[in-house]
C-alpha cells in the first residue's frame, strides 16, 4: 500500500521527490504518514478536501485484513 500510496501523491504534486511516506503499525491499526512542502500540502488536500478523502477511501478499500487505517499529512517547512 505504501508504494501505491507513493504512486498517486507523486502524481499530484509538483515536486515528487520532495515528499515521504512513513508507515507505523500497531495491532491491526496502520499509519501512514504523509510528510511534504507547505507550498504542496493544496494540491494533496484538494478543493473542499475532496482529493484527500478519495485517497483515504482507496486506502480503506485496499486493507484486506480489516484494520484500521489513517492518513495524515504532515508539512514541512519550504527548503
């Protein structure tokens, strides 16, 4: 999931090598965490969060185990 994950934020920002995935787990619950440039954090989100949500839903239709699954952004300073 994460390389998926990868695949479609790169096609969303302007800049792809400039954002990483990280993935924590704990039981059954998985964490992905989204860190990228401020001046990137829009086009993620989207208009009215609706690009986001549409990720998050494709996260959850993805878990074959049946656990929890976030998605968080975290953005970083422009360097």
């Amino acid at each position: 999931m994460k390389e998926f994950l990868e695949y479609v934020v790169g096609q969303l920002v302007d800049r792809p090598d400039e954002f990483t995935v990280r993935v924590s787990e704990q039981g059954d619950a998985r964490q992905f965490v989204l860190e990228l440039p401020r001046s990137e954090v829009g086009k993620v989100i989207g208009k009215q969060g609706h690009t986001i949500n549409a990720i998050r839903g494709l996260l959850l239709s993805s878990s074959r185990q049946g656990g929890r699954v976030s998605f968080e952004i975290e953005e970083r300073p422009e360097q």
